[in-house]
C-alpha cells in the first residue's frame, strides 16, 4: 500500500496536497506519512506472523521522537547504538525488555546507562568490551544480559559503504574468535550469553545472503552447543528506491527462517530501520533558481546535501517528483543540485522532467530512514523542520532549528 502518490497530477502525502503543505511550512523540510508507516510495521510482523519476532526499529534510521512514539504504541522495541538513542527510545516509552543494544565502541558511560535501563540485550563487539562488561558487573554485583555479534564473512551484495559481515570489516568476531569468546564467558559468573546477533549491511534485496548468515549461525550453534535464548538478525531489509529495483522478498525470508528455527526455542530479533521507516517521508523543496550554463540547466534547490546526504555519500537515487504535473515538459541537461559549496552537492541528472519554474516546489522520494538522521549543519545551515500526516492532518514534529540557536553556538 502506498500513502504517497500522484492523485490527479497532485502529489499527495495521505489526504493532503504536497503543494499545500509546501505553502503551509518554510522549506525544506521533511514530510513523513504515519499510515505509511504503521502499514510497513505491520507488514514486516504478518510476514513474521508465525515465529512473532521482537521487531526492534533501528533508532539510527530516524530518531524524531514523535514517529518513535507512534512505533511504540504498535508494538515496536529499539536497536540503539548510543547513549542518545538509548535515552530517546525510552523517553519514547519504549520497554528496555524490547531494546537491544548495538555498536562495537560502547564507552564505560554507555554500557553503565544501558544496565541501569535493564536492556534485553547489550550486543558486544569484542574481548575489550567484554572484560569491561565483566569488571563493571562485578563491581555492582549484577548478572548481565548479553550478546555477542558475530561476523560471518557474509556480504550483504549491497553497496560497499553500507556492507558490514565481510571478514576485513570491523564488525563482530569472525567463527574462531566468537567460539573462543563464548568459553571465555561461560566462565564469567556474572555475565548471562543470551544471544547471538549479526548485521550484514543495508538495503539487502536478495534473500540469499540471509541464507548464508542462518548456515552460519547453525554451525556456531553446533559447535557451542549453545541454546541461545534470542538470535538477533539485524536489519538491513532494502526497499525499492527505483522502478527498476524490487524491495527483499519478505516471504521467502520468513520461509528460510521458520526453517531454521525448527527445533530450537530461541525468540527471533530484528532490527529493521530503512524498511520500517523508508519509505514514508518525503523531502519537500524550493526551486530557487534555474541557471543555464554550458547547455546544462542547473535546477538549484533550497534543500543540500547537509538535508540529504545519501546522493553525496553513497551516490543514492531518490525520485524526484514535481508537486503538480503539467503536460508541458523541460527538456534537455536538467541537473538537481543544492546550494552547498560543494560539487557533490547534487540530487540528480534528468533529461525531461515536467515543466517546473523558479520559486516553485519538488519532492525527493524515499528519504525516511538515513535522511533526517544524517543531516548536519554544514555551511551553518540550521536542520530543517519534521512534519508528520495522518489522513487530512497534518503537524510539525521538529521544528526547523532557529537561528539564534544555530548562531550562538
Ligand atoms: N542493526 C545494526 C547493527 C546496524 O548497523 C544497522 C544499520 C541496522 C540494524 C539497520 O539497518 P537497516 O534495516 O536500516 O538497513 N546511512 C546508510 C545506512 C547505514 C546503515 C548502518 N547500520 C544509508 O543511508 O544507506
């Protein structure tokens, strides 16, 4: 199901205009649909439906505390990965028993705030990690639950910049290095091994690379003999960003764990962020200016790569959509650029696009999960405004940072 779409030549985020909301708020500013994304929680737990996983929304993704509110109340835990996170998903009302806790620099504050919110699960990354966990649990004479990550040289055929399960990668303990670690922690009295967790990378759409993770993990299962009370498959579910691209088919992964679940009572965990939250928000931009130079057509937005950052980091398409389609077109070099001191501050080289002047509005699709939560202040930009719909309302979430505030720090 989708809740934003082209009605009438309006695109429309649920029951409102994209252009009214434009004329409503300054742009840019981000635009989330809450049916969007209520649907995609729902969809991702009736695949699941028969194994009922802790589905735990991966904080990082998006961290506005009203969408976090709205997860909450449908069910969802959290993956943080920092003491921010951490205090956000709790603040959100979020059961500690339903977060778990990722990341592989956890400091000394970090792990003391995540045992003092009795976390389900602390997943650590390391010998030094574990020794710490170890020391600050006897200190307070308390049992820990934890997990360790493993790396199971299994890469996510995504792009590089957002593949972690390779062995050269800094993430988990390779095969020997885990095996070796779970005796280690057998012997550590106040130290519970619940779980063992994995997270291969990002925007997965093959199913296959989770086929190699479950073979894995059931050879680690093996050897230890460990029942493990939770196995943490991370996220990395990907969506379609292009008519082209197919999001993961969530059926046949949901198959190939059911499977591997046979005769093990272990509770699944999954840490889903962009599938969950992806495709629910939209980026709402000015056209500013439209300058021609060397047959190319510069179409300059207010909106940059401090907004969005994934064009310039990982040379991600977002659709770009006018608000209003015309039968008239702009042909020719179209380039979609922000105002940022930067070349890579582009969006995307079309050739026909409808016609659009300056002064008026487009929206950059997809943006929900990595767009907000990696926005910066670069150029002394202040961060931009949240809005979230439901039906024919509408509302600020974040408001765009002031000024003042940007200025005077
Ligand atoms: N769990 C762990 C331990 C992770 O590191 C991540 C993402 C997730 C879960 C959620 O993954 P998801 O379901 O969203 O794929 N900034 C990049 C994505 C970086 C992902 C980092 N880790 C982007 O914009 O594509």
């Amino acid at each position: 199901m989708n809740y934003i779409k082209l009605r009438k030549n309006n695109l429309c985020v649920e029951n409102i205009s994209a252009l009214n909301l434009a004329k409503k708020y300054k742009t840019p500013f981000y635009c989330y649909s809450l049916s969007q994304l209520k649907n995609n929680y729902y969809t991702l737990s009736n695949a699941f439906k028969n194994i009922k996983p802790i589905i735990c929304f991966s904080i990082k993704s998006n961290s506005n505390l009203s969408l976090l509110k709205e997860l909450r109340k449908i069910g969802s835990g959290a993956d943080v990965v920092s003491v921010g996170e951490l205090l956000k998903a709790t603040k959100a009302g979020i059961n500690p028993k339903k977060i778990v806790f990722s990341g592989i620099g956890k400091t000394e504050e970090e792990i003391k705030m995540a045992i003092k919110k009795k976390v389900l699960l602390i997943n650590i990354e390391s010998e030094s990690e574990l020794n710490l966990i170890n020391k600050i649990s006897k200190k307070i004479s308390r049992k820990i639950s934890i997990g360790i990550r493993l790396n199971p040289n299994v890469t996510g055929k995504t792009h590089q910049k957002i593949s972690t399960g390779g062995k050269d990668e800094k993430f988990g303990l390779v095969y020997n290095d885990f095996i070796d670690l779970c005796k280690k922690v057998r012997k550590m009295k106040n130290l519970s091994l619940n779980g063992v967790s994995v997270h291969i990378g990002s925007q997965i759409t093959s199913v296959d690379p989770f086929k190699k993770v479950l073979s894995m993990i059931n050879k680690i299962i093996n050897k230890t003999k460990i029942n493990f009370k939770f196995i943490d498959l991370g996220g990395g579910m990907g969506i379609s960003y292009t008519k082209k691209e197919k999001q993961i088919n969530l059926k046949k992964y949901a198959k190939l764990v059911s499977k591997f679940l046979k005769n093990k009572d272990s509770k699944i965990i999954f840490e889903p962020g962009r599938f969950i939250i992806g495709n629910t928000g939209i980026l709402i931009t000015k056209i500013i200016y439209i300058k021609k130079s060397n047959n190319r057509n510069f179409i300059i937005l207010d909106a940059g790569m401090n907004d969005l950052m994934r064009p310039a980091l990982y040379n991600a398409h977002h659709e770009i959509v006018p608000l209003k389609k015309t039968r008239k077109f702009l042909r020719g070099n179209l380039k979609f650029v922000g105002p940022i001191c930067e070349s890579s501050d582009k969006f995307s080289n079309l050739k026909i696009f409808s016609k659009i002047r300056e002064g008026e509005y487009i929206g950059l699709l997809n943006v929900g999960a990595y767009g907000m939560s990696l926005s910066s202040n670069y150029n002394t930009r202040p961060t931009i405004a949240e809005i979230m719909v439901s039906g024919s309302k509408h509302k600020i979430i974040r408001q765009r940072q002031s000024l003042e505030n940007l200025v005077n720090n």
